[in-house]
C-alpha cells in the first residue's frame, strides 16, 4: 500500500514494532503499522520527510559538493547525467511500430507479442468492464479481515454485515475460532492496524467474492508520490487475463474444448457456441466425425 503516512499510535521506543521475519522469506512478526512509522520519522531528516517540492537545482549541487567532497563542476555534471529525465524516452518514438530487420531479441520477442495480439483481439471488454462497475455500484457490502478482525464497510445504508455469519458460525459448536471480532472499516486508518508484512489476508466483496491481500512493503510517503488523497488507494497494475477465442470465427469468447477431434487440426481445439454446432452437427442436430466436447469456462471472463 505505498504512499501512505503514518501517525503516532504508539510508543516509538517500542522495539518489537520493527519488521522482523518469524519465518523467513514470508512474514514478519506482528507490528503496529502507526509506531513503525513514527520509528522511521524519528530517523529521518527534515527534507527526507518534506512534501515540498525539491530544492533548486544549485542548491542540489551544493549539497552533492559538500557530501561527496568534489567541485561544483563535477556536481553539475553528475546532475546532467544522472537525472531521471535521462533515463526516459523522448515520447516521439512509435513502440508499436518496430523494424523487421531488427537485431535485437527482445524486439523480435514484443514483435511475435503484438502480431499474436491482433490475432487475438479481445472483443466487448468495455462492455464487460461497464457491467463490473455497475454492480460494484450496486452491491456495495465489503469487509477486509486483519488479525482477527473484520473491518466492514458500513458508508452505506445499503451495505450489509458481512461478517456477522462468519462470526456466528465460528462461534457456533466450538469450531476453534475464538475473540473474532467486528468493526466499521470507516472508523480506522491504516495506521491502527497492526498487521505481519507478507502474511495473507482476505479482502471480500459481492458476498462471496474473496481476494487474498498480502502487504508486502511499507514506507513513508514521499514527495514523488501522488498526493491526492480522494485517488487513495492508488491503482498501479491490473493483470489482464487473454480471452481464448474460437478457432474457426477467431471473434468469439471459446464456449467449447474438444479432444480428439477429427474435425479440428489440432488437440485441444477451442469454438464459440455457434462455430461449435456448425462444424460438428447437421441440421438435424446429428452428431458428425469423432470427438470428445466439452463446456468452457474462459478466464478472461472474469477480467
């Protein structure tokens, strides 16, 4: 969850705060995020934790003179080169267009990618997207769960309490699961929680819809970062699953997968519903060649 700032929830001189691997290379052990925040500010220089824009370039060079000992030219230069402006494109170049007398590999790999692409062109994923996020409208009950702990979302009046079944169930026969408790995520930030970096958690919504949330990394917010807290939390990548489409048509979302089919040129071979009928049925519905079918869930469907 980058770009977050903490607050003080907690005595900064607690050492047990500070991440550290119980198992390794997986979680940490429990620590209250607010507290390890205030740890890493009580560290931190001034301009370190300043939102403000950076200082003016001569200033820059003067500090890099005095840190590394060298001369001001040397600075100057060291900030011409190393800049991150440097470092993009110039935004002029076409990427999709590359030449076919390429040399290098990874060219001809993106190449290969893009002509695949068209092959496979996704079609109504707009269409799609429109209708997730009308029902996100629509259904908007939530909970997250940390530690015992199901946080609610409760903005409004038609959202439900999505937890209170779990909870009755676990309490119910003496399942195991015991001091589960319920609260409205409106009334905490990040900060309260007190979590392990690398630990799976749940996020679930439309009622049963549950995702696995693992934080991974933690830090302070930083003048780089976006600073608009209505965009928060901030979207950075959403993988896109490729819709296998129909052999024949190659439009249509694959509905059926067959094997051994002697119809087909190769195993298994993928066809929307009405490219499916055409090639193995008559007109009276009998069936025609040797061919084992069956109905297909499509990934991408869920995008």
């Amino acid at each position: 969850m980058a770009g977050c700032s903490s607050s003080s929830n907690g005595s900064a001189s607690q050492r047990s705060d500070i991440p550290e691997y119980e198992t390794p290379e997986l979680n940490t052990r429990l620590l209250h995020v607010g507290t390890f925040g205030d740890l890493w500010k009580e560290r931190l220089r001034e301009a370190e934790l300043s939102l403000q824009p950076e200082a003016p370039a001569d200033e820059d060079d003067a500090a890099l003179v005095q840190e590394l000992g060298c001369t001001p030219e040397v600075a100057a230069e060291l900030r011409a080169v190393c800049r991150i402006d440097a470092l993009k494109s110039s935004g002029k170049e076409d990427t999709e267009v590359i030449p076919e007398d390429t040399s290098l590999i990874t060219l001809r790999i993106r190449q290969k990618a893009l002509t695949r692409r068209k092959e496979t062109i996704t079609v109504d994923r707009a269409c799609r997207q429109e209708t997730f996020i009308y029902e996100m409208d629509l259904y908007k009950s939530a909970f997250f769960y940390f530690e015992g702990v199901f946080y609610d979302d409760r903005r409004y009046p038609e959202c439900r309490d999505l937890s209170r079944t779990i909870i009755e169930w676990a309490e119910s026969r003496e399942r195991g699961y015991e001091n589960l408790q319920a609260a409205k995520m409106e009334d905490f930030t990040f900060n309260d929680l007190n979590i392990k970096i690398g630990f799976p958690y749940l996020y679930c919504h439309q009622g049963d819809c549950e995702h696995i949330v693992i934080i991974t990394d933690i830090r302070l917010i930083h003048r780089d970062d976006c600073l608009d807290r209505s965009l928060y939390p901030l979207l950075t990548k959403k993988h896109w699953l490729w819709t296998k489409k129909c052999f024949v048509c190659k439009m249509y979302t694959a509905r059926w997968v067959t094997n051994d089919d002697s119809l087909a040129p190769e195993d298994p071979s993928f066809f929307c519903d009405v490219c499916f009928r055409m090639l193995h049925y008559d007109a009276e519905g009998k069936k025609l060649g040797e061919f084992l079918a069956y109905p297909y869930v499509d990934p991408g469907i869920f995008n």
